[in-house]
C-alpha cells in the first residue's frame, strides 16, 4: 500500500515546504472498502454488520518503509460486509481523513459469522 490521499499529500507539502504545521493523529485506523477509495477517499466503506475501523499501529521505518506491528482483528461479521477489495488507513475510528489506501492482493468476501484477521507484518507502507 504506497497511495496517499489528497489529504496527506497536502498536509505533508504544507509542513516541509511551507512550514505550516501538521498534527499526526494520536492513532489511526485501518479501514475496509468494497472499492477503490482514490485520493479523495470516494470508495465504498465497508458499513453494517458489527463492522468497525480497528486501530493498527507501525514498526520504526527502514529505507521510507513501515509494517504493521499488531496483528488486527475484525468483529465477527452480523451481515455480510461484500467482497473487500481495498484497505485504507483513517486518523479517526470514524469519519477523519483518510491518510493511505491500497488495493488488497486477494479480495475476501466477509459473510455473515465470517472474521477477519490480519497478521502481524501483513500491512506494508512505502514512501517513494
């Protein structure tokens, strides 16, 4: 996942080049999308169904890199969520900006009673 929304690219320009401050968030959020979300965050979250946004944290960067230090665990499915096909990654565990976004390898249709996990290392960013 190397795609960063409108959002962060703005965010990160203003504060190298311009000198006007950015807020990292205090955590952040790894989202599920039926679709591609796009820089402008225009795909379809994954909504419904006991679904919510799970909080994922970083490994230290090596060469503009990072992965995802905990494993992440979705709730158990009450509906079905559809196919995933992209994952994004949120500075709120609703609403927010949305920072990342990446097309998943394998899409996974969550049904109902299914459960989603992500291992440790699986979630990887690249600023290139």
């Amino acid at each position: 996942m190397s795609a960063i929304s409108n959002y962060l690219e703005n965010a990160l320009i203003n504060a190298v080049l311009r000198n006007i401050p950015y807020t990292s968030p205090s955590a952040v959020y790894l989202a599920l999308y039926t679709s591609d979300p796009t820089d402008a965050n225009t795909g379809t979250e994954v909504t419904g169904g006991s679904y919510q946004r799970q909080q994922i944290t970083f490994s230290a960067p090596s060469d503009g890199m990072v992965s995802n230090s905990n494993e992440i665990l979705f709730p158990v499915a009450t509906a079905n969520w559809g196919t995933v096909t992209h994952i994004g990654i949120l500075d709120a565990v609703t609403g927010g900006n949305l920072l990342f976004y990446g097309a998943v390898t394998t899409p996974k249709t969550i049904s109902t009673n299914d459960q989603l996990k992500i291992n440790t290392g699986d979630i990887s960013i690249t600023l290139a």
